[in-house]
C-alpha cells in the first residue's frame, strides 16, 4: 500500500504543496479515490484479453503501425528510433501507450482530480530526487535503449523533445514503466523505499469545498479552456460553465 495522507480542506494541501520546491517534485491527479496508477495500454490489454505473451509484441506492432501512416497527418515526426517520442506523440493522440501523463504543478493535478466532483479523489506527489536514488541501482547506460524490449521493473520520469502545447500548458511530463506487463503502482510498491519517494493525498471534501476549489483554481487561471487548447478546451469548459449556472440559483 502506497502512503497516504488524508485531507478534509483544500487550505492543507495548499499550505503543504506550496512548501514544495518546483519541479523537485510531479503531481497526478485521479478524480476517483480507487483508481490506480494504470496505463492505458495495460487497461486495453486486460480489456480484450490479450496474453501476457504477446503483449510486448502487440506493442511494438502499435508503434510500428502508427509511426509508418504518421507522415500522412503530421509535418514534424521524431526520429524513427526514438520509440519514446513516438509514444508520447501517440499519446497527446488518444492512442494506449505505456506513458502515464504527470504535471510539475500540484495545482494542475488538483484541477484533474476535482473534475468529476467525486467526495473522495486523490493526487499522487513523487519525489523525484528520491526517485532517481531508488533506480540508481536500475538505470545503468542507456535506460531508453530497448525500453520496449526488455522488462524492468521501475518507473522513470521521461519529457519528450518534442512538446505539444498541451503539454507544455499543462506543465507536464509522463512517467514511464519498465514493464508492461504489471500496473505502474504495483511496480512503484515494489520498491523498498516506496514512503520516500512517493505520497497519495487522498481528499475527503464536500461538494460545496469541491466547488470552492475549483473556483479558487480558475482564479489562478487553470480550467479546461487553459489547459486544452483549442475547441477541445471550449467543449470541455462547458460542464464548469453548468455548474457556475447552477450556483447562481
């Protein structure tokens, strides 16, 4: 079990965090207290059942596939070996990758954990010089080289050479998984000295304190219209848009 610390006002996660230097630390935040720390390649797997066995192929196929009909959509593309730049393209694009999306800012995270105004949501914090000293042992040469290939069990911090601007808006990062096979918690758990390096801040707010939240973080201009840019950002701005309506009756 990852270490938690619960929180009933939003006034103790802003006077923890703000201590925080920046960028020593990456945020994520889950709308859903019981959501884990899962990449979206991984829920796929489990969702059409692919075997264990295949799916280092299937992944290397994904790739192979996506980067080969690229060039029909995108003028820039990355360099036909960098594998980790062409996920995290395939991954601003909606395909499942093994990245999983973090932020330096803890309020960005925040924002996406109070989305669907659950009672309980969580926002991950990571370490990442602690981090770092716990793959000391791991991370020897090159760890990007046949990240696809080989299964490792550790989790790195990766910021792509080429940034997209949601990315860049929303302060963001990935962190990437060794292994594709086990969940990146269950992999983060493995670790021996799990407590130093990572904390899941787990909220217990009302919707009122919920609402309020997100009002002050609108105030320090993060919402969907900021982080998203484009009609993607418009469209998704409008269910803040009802609440707002609702509270003026």
């Amino acid at each position: 079990m990852l270490k938690e610390r619960r929180l009933r006002f939003w006034e103790e996660y802003v006077e923890i965090v703000l201590d925080k230097n920046y960028k020593r630390f990456i945020y994520r935040g889950h709308s859903q207290g019981h959501y884990r720390l899962e990449t979206s390649i991984r829920r796929a797997f489990q969702i059409l059942k692919i075997r264990e066995a295949w799916r280092s192929g299937r992944e290397r196929e994904m790739i192979e596939s996506f980067r080969s009909r690229a060039h029909l959509y995108l003028s820039h593309l990355p360099s036909a070996r960098d594998d980790l730049e062409w996920l995290s393209v395939m991954q601003h694009y909606g395909a499942p990758t093994r990245l999983l999306d973090w932020t330096y800012s803890p309020f960005v995270a925040a924002f996406f954990a109070f989305q669907q105004m659950s009672r309980e949501c969580v926002v991950y914090e990571i370490n990442l010089p602690e981090l770092h000293n716990a793959n000391a042992s791991q991370l020897t040469g090159d760890w990007r080289e046949g990240i696809l290939d080989k299964v490792r069990n550790f989790v790195v911090p990766f910021l792509p050479n080429y940034q997209n601007e949601r990315l860049i808006l929303q302060q963001g990062l990935f962190l990437v998984p060794g292994n594709i096979q086990s969940s990146a918690e269950d992999i983060v758990e493995a670790y021996s000295d799990t407590d130093r390096f990572i904390v899941k801040y787990v909220f217990d707010l009302s919707p009122h304190s919920i609402q309020e939240a997100i009002k002050k973080l609108k105030a320090m201009t993060i919402d969907d219209f900021r982080l998203f840019p484009g009609i993607d950002g418009l469209s998704r701005s409008m269910y803040l848009q009802l609440l707002e309506a609702k509270r003026q009756f």
